[in-house]
C-alpha cells in the first residue's frame, strides 16, 4: 500500500485532481481510496468523492496532526474494507508542518505496511505568481505564514490552475519560480487535464520526493494565529418552492453570498457548495482569485426547474465567525417568501483550535 499526503491551502484545488488521479489509477484496475480532512463535520469534497464513486473517509474535528489517531484509524479501517493499493490523504488546507506530525510519524509507527509514502504540496497558480513577483497576497500576514510554511516543507510543488494564468507568462514565470527553488521539483499543472495528472502520478510513483524531509523550523504562535483568522461555517439547506424556482433560488443565494463576501472586504480562503436536485449533483467553488457568475447559466440548464433543492455549504473566510453566519442569514433571508420553505440543519460557524499535534518527530 503507497500513500500519498496531500497538503497546500485552501482553494488550491487538492480534491479535484486527487479524484481525476484516482480515476486514472482505476482505470489501471488500481484499488484506491482517499482519506479528506477538516476542521467540521459535513464536507462537500466527501460527498463530492462519494458522488464519483471514490472510497472515501473522513478525519473531522481538526486537522491530521493533532487527529492523528483518527487518521491512523481511517487507514486501517481502509486497509481491512478495500485493501486499497493507493490511498491520498488529503489534509485541510490551513495545516501545515505535515513532515513531522504526520509523515515521520506514519513511517516510524507503520512504515513496516506500507510499500511507500509520499507528501505533495498544491499551490494556486496565481497565489504563487502574485507571491514571486513581491506582491502581499490577500490574507493577513500569519495566514500568509501557512501558505509559506506548507511551500517550504514540501519537495514536490505542483502549481496548479495555470489555465487561469496569461500563457505568454508561463515561460518566464515557471523560469523564475525554479531558479528561485533549485532544491524542489515543480509540477505546472491543470489538473482538469488529463496529462497533467498523469504528470503527477508519474512523480509520486517515481517516489522521488520520500526521501528524508526536515522538519519545519516553525513558530507555532504564528501557525495558531494564523488558522484563528479565518472563519469556518458548514450547514445544510433545504430549499422548496411550490413553482419550480428552486434552482435559481439557490444560484441567487450562491451568487448573493460570494458578492457579499468580497464586497465586505473579506478575503475567501474556499467557498465549497454542493448542489443536489433531480437526482443530479453539482460542485460548485470559489475563492479569493475567483470571478463571480461564470457558471450560472450551465447550472440552470444543468438541473432545470426544480420544486426542492439541497446545498452543503462549506465556507472558510477571513473574518469572525459571528459575521460571516450574519452575511449567510442576510442572503437566505432574501429568498424567504410565501411560496417558499428554507430549512437549515447541521449548523457551524466557529475558528480552528490552536495547533497541537498528538506526534512531532523532528530528528
């Protein structure tokens, strides 16, 4: 059994190139499986898997280090149910300091079981850009520490979203990104591509980055501070209308809450939705980099008229979480009419604990 540790911040689009990685391993008759993270309860990256027919479990309530148990768990209860050749674990995207809380662990205490292991950290395409050319990227300077710390610990980068980027930029980009990091090797990657996937999973089964990886030399205070600044909010919404509008209900609310976020002055580390109707299911994300409304018109066709709608919401923001609940309130409240039913269940808004890993080996 290989496992591949997945790390890098939030909205740097891990989960869906784990999944095309994990269609492409299927298709190889590769058993795989894939273990997601976070600090809440109701992810939509879990039902976003289950709905691409990908095994999959959960470790929640805090990120991998300080669950490590929890994760050791999933693994063996992996291991026993599928005896899966490859599993990806993907860690939440505000965590960092992976190589000694869960990577050395992992080798010291189950290495006998496994053929290999591996750590990859994404990076958004245009976040590294913006970073590189000397330019203060959109979160406060301890949030921007975690970004920072989760680059340098990693030997394997893959740069990913560089369709989103200018082409004519590429070449001098990817030029300067490397000679900058001569120690670490760089994937520039689309990972809705299949050949840039393929890329990566060429890199991970050369194991070429599972050598002997230091332990960060890392300011927990600042780690901790920087995770506090950022708001986490999960609920599930139930949308009914008598007339057929809930879809374009519900992609009102969608649009409404991320114009709402940017129009505050809030940063969006992810906005995650999952949308379910007719028997049809949709992701739907954005994040600080991202442009409003460009799907909205494929998503009305995709799922038509509707009479009731679900949304798993998973946003995580840079404010309090007090406020970010508030500006969610405000949207819904918009929708409420005498023809509609808004009911919210399994509701969360609050800030991740401070970092305290169960294990940190740093020899």
């Amino acid at each position: 059994m290989k496992i591949h540790l997945v790390g890098g911040f939030l909205g740097s689009g891990k989960t869906t190139a784990i999944a095309n990685a994990c269609q492409q391993l299927k298709q190889q008759s590769l058993k795989v499986g894939v273990i997601t993270n976070d600090q809440g309860q109701y992810l939509v990256d879990s039902e976003f898997l289950h709905g691409k027919g990908i095994s999959s479990e959960q470790v929640i309530g805090g990120c991998f280090c300080c669950n490590y148990d929890q994760l050791d768990e999933q693994i063996q209860r992996m291991k026993a149910s599928t005896s899966p050749d490859v599993i990806f674990a993907e860690s939440v995207g505000s965590c960092t300091d992976l190589v000694a809380t869960v990577l050395k662990p992992l080798r010291k205490f189950r290495g006998q079981e496994m053929e290999g292991m591996t750590l990859s950290c994404f990076v958004d395409a245009r976040m590294l850009m913006m970073h590189s050319n000397n330019r203060r990227l959109p979160f406060s300077a301890d949030t921007t520490y975690i970004w920072e710390k989760q680059i340098e610990e990693a030997r394997l980068i893959v740069v990913n979203k560089i369709d989103l980027i200018n082409s004519s930029d590429l070449p001098a980009f990817k030029q300067e990104v490397t000679a900058k990091c001569p120690d670490k090797k760089f994937l520039f990657q689309n990972s809705l591509h299949e050949g840039s996937v393929r890329g990566w999973l060429n890199e991970l089964e050369a194991n070429e980055n599972s050598g002997k990886l230091p332990s960060l030399d890392i300011d927990y205070n600042k780690y901790g501070n920087g995770e506090a600044e950022l708001a986490w909010l999960d609920e599930q919404i139930t949308i009914k209308t008598s007339d057929g509008t809930a879809t374009k209900l519900a992609l009102d609310f969608i649009e409404g809450l991320n114009s709402s976020i940017k129009r505050n002055g809030l940063t969006i580390g992810h906005l995650k939705l999952m949308i379910t109707s007719n028997d049809k299911q949709r992701k739907i994300s954005f994040t600080t980099m991202s442009s409003s409304g460009a799907e909205t018109n494929e998503l009305k066709s995709f799922f038509g008229d509707s009479n009731e709608l679900q949304l798993t919401v998973n946003a995580r923001v840079q404010t309090a979480p007090e406020v970010l609940r508030g500006l969610l309130e405000v949207e819904l409240g918009l929708l409420r009419t005498a023809n509609t039913i808004i009911s919210e269940e399994n509701i969360a808004f609050f800030r991740p604990g401070f970092p305290t890993p169960t294990h940190r080996i740093t020899s």
